[in-house]
C-alpha cells in the first residue's frame, strides 16, 4: 500500500510542476527597466507559469501573483 501512496504523490507532483498550457504573463518583463525602478524596501509580486502556481494563486491568495518578495 505504501508503494501505490508514493507513486500517487509522485505523479500528482510531476503533474502540477508541468507549465500550465495557454500561459501568458499579465505584464511583459523587462529586466533593464526593473533594475533601474527598483528600490530598497519594494515588494516584488511574481507570477508562476506552472500547474501549482495556478493553484495557489486561485485557490490560496486569490490573487493574481503566486509568490512575493521584499527587496
């Protein structure tokens, strides 16, 4: 019974790590730009382009970004 609970959580992981299809950024990135508005204290919101990240931005958040970070 093991064996199957493994397989199960391994798959279900390869499955949500997979991009999700149809994906389109909100906002293009332009590194150069970014570098040159950042500044210390800014909070950056990322959006994730695969299965899981869909999931915690609709289902967690209910936000549009999935991770975020403080500069």
């Amino acid at each position: 019974m093991k064996w199957i609970l493994d397989r199960l959580g391994r798959l279900s992981a390869a499955y949500l790590q997979r991009p999700s299809p149809g994906y389109e950024p909100l906002t293009p990135a332009d590194p150069s730009a970014l570098q040159t508005s950042i500044r210390p204290g800014d909070t950056l919101l990322i959006e994730g382009r695969n299965r899981i990240s869909g999931i915690i931005k609709y289902l967690h958040t209910f936000d549009l970004v999935s991770r975020r970070t403080l500069c």
